[in-house]
C-alpha cells in the first residue's frame, strides 16, 4: 500500500505503430468517448427535461414536480456500490463491458415500463421505476467513467473529457427535444418507448469494443475495494484538504444546477408550449453548452484549471440573473428565450469543462471507479437533493426572486477558489500527489 502511494502506476507499454494508425486510433477513441458520454447522459435529461412535461400534462403541482427530482438519489450513492464493480469481473466478457452492456438494455426495458404509468393514478409504482432506472444509470455512469479514464492516455484526458461531457450534453436533445416534440403528437408510452432505444448504441459498442488494459491491477479483495480508495482520499494531503475538496465539489456547481432544476416547467408557466421549447429552448441550451464546453476544453490547453476555474466560475455565476430578467417578461418572446438560455448554457458549458477536468485530475490512477464515483456523487448533490426543493421555492418566493437566491447560492464555491484553486503563490488543495 505505502508503494503504492509513493508512486503512480506505471503506463502500459504499447507496441509501435505508424502515424497514420496513431491517427486511426485518436478518433477511435474520441468516437467512443462520444458513444458512452451520450449513454451516460440520456437518462438523466429524461428526470430533467422530460419527466416534468409527462407530469405536467396530467395536471401535478410544481411541488410535486419537484418532489419527482429525489427519484435521482441514487446518483449521490456511487460511491456505496462503485468498488464492488471494480472488484466484480466477468470473464467471458470483461470488466466493463459487461456491465457497458448489460445496463443499457435494462435502462431500455425501465425506460419503457415508465412511459407506461399515469402520474395522477401510480405514483408508487414511478417512484419504484424511477429509482430502478437513477440506480441502472448511476451504475452505468461508473463503469463509463472508469473505462474513459482507462482508455484514454494522459495526453488525451483534457479533450476526451472535454467530448464525453459534450456528448452528456448532445443526449440532451433526445428526451428535452424530440421527445418533447413527439408528445404533442404521440401518446407517452410511445415518446419514452423512443428515447428508450437511444441506449441501445452503447450496448453495440460493448459488444464490439475491447476491454482496456489494465494500468494498475484491480483490487484482490472486496474489503480493499471498499477502505483503500478512502484511505488514499483523504490520506493523501491530510483530512482538512480532503474536506476543503469535498465542500468545494459540492459548492462550486450549487448556483447553476438549482436555476435549472425546474426550468422546463418555468417555460411552461411562462407560456411556452412544449414544441416551442423542444425547438427553441432545449436547443438553445444543448448548442450553447456544447459551444461553452470545447471553448473551455481548448482554453485550458493554453492556461492552467485553476485559471480555468477562476474565469469559468465568474462567467457561470453572472448568466444565472439572466433568468430572473426573463421570468419578468409579461408576453411569451421566443428570441428573449433562445437568448437567455443559449447564454446561461455557454457560461454553464465553461464552468463545467473546468470543473470536469478539475475532478480528473483528482483521482489517482489505482482507484478510478471508486474516486470518481465519490467526486462525481459529490457533484451530482445539489441536483439530487437540494433541488428537491425546488418546488417549494418557487411556490413560496416566485420565479423572479428565486432566481435572485440561486445566484447567491453560486457565489460560496468561488469564494473557495482562493484555497482550493489559488492562482499564485500556495499549493492548491486537490488531490493530486504531492511531489
């Protein structure tokens, strides 16, 4: 264990190979970095983007909508089942890609079976599925996250993150886009039945895919699958800088996630319908984002993550307000909406290519599953339980002021950055071996 600590796993030796077959095997790479970030992201939209709309047509309150968004609880508990998933390995298959697919298909089946169910008569059953799909897609998010920091070499990491999170992005347009559009045409089993079969490409991947060599061997045990990524976590700059890292993952996203955890139905209530915003607002927020992200993906080739951070977290911070401007227009303006969202969506891109790579660079190689299910659960907090209360909010503040409260709620994580990200002068608290 202490060598293990005292120095990063060695990579792989890799046998010579032209330029022209380097090349081939870059965008291989990025291609499926693309196939699995897309998987990865699809069915979280359909609890952001397409859950609110099926519950809005059969007459649910927003505090109920809201209420719906703990349906995503079990994304803030990959790290209780991540190392066993490390340790698991199924032979005839391999490591990852049985389980890469394996959940796909059960995500598909669930997918379907919700579609299936009326909000106003079945609650308990959604609430059953709902989870079931939040537990399928945070084990699936384990097993991607993993095998991209598998297959990608060091050198790639930034710009492979950079289109997986993209692709998380681009997934967005399936259940927020289509599926909204198709809902005012097709009944909803059909509309879930659809985005469903979207997960089915990751499960031709697994089965054309190889499994990546191993860099470091993967846990004997399961009582080391489970202590030692911990021990390393918070063993490695002590547990002040640990926590320090903790309370910034949670923070720095805290702002923007609860802006838009009801934003669907913010632009039903404003008079949108949902073609209008399948058209307008969810592409506006996907191509913003994607144009956000690789702006900041490429930016951070030339300055460094926590200049990143510092710039991408000011930007991320001053676009929320743009939604309390809109929530006090009195005529429904399809030009103010594109505008404001493909704004908030590009401030939001860059913050979160910096954020991403921030958490990349704070796992040590020998526990990848386990660390990034700990770091990315920690991100995914604000979205799975504070903005539970979304509803509530808004039902007791109103839209506008609502707005006003997330925009404060941004401003803690940056205040952090002077500790966590210093620009000059200290070493930054992460958990990036120390030299």
């Amino acid at each position: 264990m202490s060598q293990l600590l005292s120095s990063q796993p060695s990579q792989p030796s890799q046998p010579s190979q032209s330029p022209e077959q380097d090349r081939i095997a870059f965008w291989q790479r990025m291609l499926i970095c693309v196939v699995i970030g897309f998987s990865s992201g699809l069915p979280l939209f359909v609890f952001l983007n397409l859950i609110p709309a099926w519950a809005d047509d059969f007459q649910l309150d927003v505090k109920a909508i809201g209420l719906l968004t703990f349906l995503q609880v079990p994304y803030v508990g990959k790290p209780l089942w991540a190392p066993m998933m490390d340790w698991i390995n199924i032979r005839a298959l391999g490591r990852r890609k049985t389980w890469m697919i394996i959940l796909p298909m059960v995500l598909t089946v669930l997918l379907i079976v919700l579609g299936m169910l009326r909000p106003d008569q079945q609650m308990g059953m959604i609430v059953l599925v709902g989870v079931l799909i939040s537990f399928a897609s945070a084990s699936l998010d384990i097993v991607i996250d993993a095998y991209r920091r598998e297959l990608l070499p060091d050198s790639e990491l930034g710009l492979g993150n950079t289109i997986h999170v993209n692709a998380y992005k681009l997934a967005g347009l399936i259940p927020g886009g289509l599926g909204l559009i198709l809902a005012e045409q097709l009944p909803w089993p059909v509309v879930f039945a659809v985005v469903g079969a979207f997960m089915l490409p990751c499960v031709l991947l697994g089965l054309v895919m190889k499994e990546p060599a191993l860099k470091t061997l993967p846990p004997r045990t399961l009582e080391k699958a489970f202590i030692e990524p911990f021990q390393e976590f918070f063993g490695r700059n002590g547990l002040k800088a640990g926590i320090l890292l903790v309370l910034f993952i949670f923070l720095y996203k805290l702002g923007d996630s609860l802006a838009t955890a009801l934003a669907t139905k913010f632009y039903l209530d404003m008079g949108f319908t949902k073609k209008q915003i399948g058209e307008v607002a969810k592409v506006a927020a996907l191509w913003g984002g994607i144009t956000g992200g690789f702006i900041g993906g490429f930016a951070m080739m030339k300055i460094s993550i926590n200049r990143a951070l510092w710039i991408f977290g000011i930007i991320q911070l001053l676009v929320i307000p743009l939604f309390a401007w809109l929530s006090m227009q009195t005529t429904p303006n399809l030009f103010s909406l594109g505008g404001v969202v493909a704004a908030e969506a590009f401030g939001v891109g860059l913050g979160t290519a910096a954020f991403v790579a921030f958490i990349a660079q704070s796992t040590h190689p020998a526990y990848t599953a386990a660390q990034l299910a700990l770091l990315t659960s920690l991100a995914s907090l604000p979205r799975t339980v504070v903005n539970g209360y979304a509803g509530y909010m808004v039902d007791s503040l109103g839209y506008t002021n609502f707005f006003w409260v997330c925009t404060a709620l941004a401003i803690p994580g940056l205040l952090l950055l002077p500790v966590v990200a210093p620009l000059v002068g200290a070493k930054p608290v992460t958990l990036e071996k120390s030299a």
